[in-house]
C-alpha cells in the first residue's frame, strides 16, 4: 500500500471520527428535547396540536353561512366533503362576516386550521379560543368567498404560509408516534 493512500485513508477516519463525535454532541445538548414533551408548561396551559395532518379526512370541518345568501355554507361542506375531510351538518352563522371566511379553532386544531387556510390561500380570519374544546375547526364563509383553493394552490399556499406557530399562553402537545397509537 502507497504512503498516499494511507494518508488518505487516516484522513477519512479521521473525518468519520470527527462528524460522529459532532452528532453526540450536538444529541447531548439539543436545547428543544424538553419542549416536545411539555415539561416547560405552566400548570393549566392548553397543549396544542401544531402537526399538519397527513390526511385530511383527520380534520373534522363545521361550516357557517355568514352571507345574506342561501346555501353557501352547504355547497361549502360538499366541496370539503368531495375533499376527504370530515364534515358535520352546516349552519348559519348568528353573525355577518364581510371577508374571505373566519376560521375559529382551539389548541387541540391548530395544525388543522393551518391546513384549512391554505383552502382560502391565506386570505381567511385565523380566531384562537384556548378555552375552545376538540378537535373541530369552525369555518364562518364570509361575502368575499369565491371558491376553495385547487389541489395545487393549497400546496402553495402551505409552502407560503409555513409551519404553525405556537400559540400565545399554549404550550407544545407531546408528540405521539404513529405506532404507539396502536399499541
């Protein structure tokens, strides 16, 4: 064996070396462990939901009609029902709204309504309720409603609006992973 290839064999073990040695240091102080598991959250703080949903037959939609008009908030719920997500009887809204569509979700429907409002291409009105109990997010069509998003819009507008944000008072929800829901 040639004195260069053994240099360069002691240089790549040397570099393996080095980049495993990085990682377990960079596991050991990993500064967002305690976060994921909600040890951070004050006592009667809402842990919520920040995940996408894979499907969206995961997300259960109530939509109100806030129009003048009839039937808005039907056509709504069928379009969404067409969609794979899961939908409950529609309803009129006790009030007007005037913009896009008001989406209304609590800590348990974060993720979800992130995923909801890319069917308005970000144009809809996000209401946090902390006190607001399950998973189902409340969706108020207002005047401006044109039509939901295409399946490639909704891509884009997922990638423009980003990931969801914590919100504030609301602490991370543990992270469950799929296999240990069957078990």
């Amino acid at each position: 064996m040639s004195f260069a290839r053994v240099r360069a064999l002691v240089v790549v073990g040397v570099l393996a070396v080095a980049a495993v040695v990085f990682v377990v240091v960079a596991l050991v102080r990993d500064t967002q462990r305690d976060l994921v598991n909600g040890s951070d959250c004050p006592a009667g703080a809402p842990l919520a939901d920040v995940l996408l949903p894979d499907d969206p037959a995961e997300v259960t939609v109530k939509v109100l009609n806030g129009t003048s008009k009839a039937g808005v908030a039907e056509n709504v719920t069928n379009e969404f029902r067409n969609r794979r997500f899961t939908v409950q009887d529609p309803g009129k809204s006790k009030t007007k709204f005037k913009g896009v569509a008001e989406i209304r979700f609590g800590p348990e429907a974060v993720g979800k309504a992130q995923l909801l409002r890319a069917y308005f291409l970000a144009q809809s009105e996000m209401v946090y309720n902390p006190k607001r109990k399950g998973a189902a997010v409340e969706i108020v069509i207002g005047n401006q409603f044109q039509q939901l998003a295409t399946t490639t819009e909704v891509n884009q507008s997922l990638v423009e609006i980003g990931t969801p944000t914590l919100p504030p008072g609301a602490c991370l929800k543990p992270v469950v992973a799929k296999d240990d829901k069957a078990g």
